[in-house]
C-alpha cells in the first residue's frame, strides 16, 4: 500500500468519524455547522436562514464544536 493510499484511507475513516459524531448533535447545531463548515455562509446568513438571531448562531456554532471535541476524544 501507497502512502498516498494510506493517506486517503485515513481521510475516509476520519471524514466518517467526524460525520457520525455531528449525527449526534442536536438538530440546530447540525444545522449551523453545516451551513458554517459546509457551504462556508456566514453567521449573518445563517441567521437570516433559520430566523434566529446572530448571537445564537454563535452560541450554536460554539456549542457544537464543544460537543465534537468532546465525542470526539471519547469523553461524551
């Protein structure tokens, strides 16, 4: 096996990872990090999106990446 094989298995099994550990998140949170991370918009348009406020977003988005840290890391 190629080291650029292994690198690539590598990014599948942690690209997996990280998908299944956001499944576990709450639904708002998903959302805002999905939104962030994947489409790259800003707090502002999320907040126009979902209709909430800017500092919740925040909060969301904050909270979100706490609790992957922490599943992540095997402490939740």
């Amino acid at each position: 096996m190629t080291t650029v094989e292994m690198n690539l298995g590598r990014a599948i099994l942690t690209r997996e990872r990280v998908g299944a550990a956001i499944g576990q998140l709450p639904q708002e949170q998903q959302a805002v990090l999905a939104l962030r991370f994947g489409e790259e918009l800003s707090a502002r348009e999320i907040s126009e999106i979902m209709g909430k406020p800017t500092s919740t977003i925040h909060q969301l988005q904050r909270q979100g990446l706490a609790a992957l840290r922490l599943i992540l890391a095997g402490r939740r």
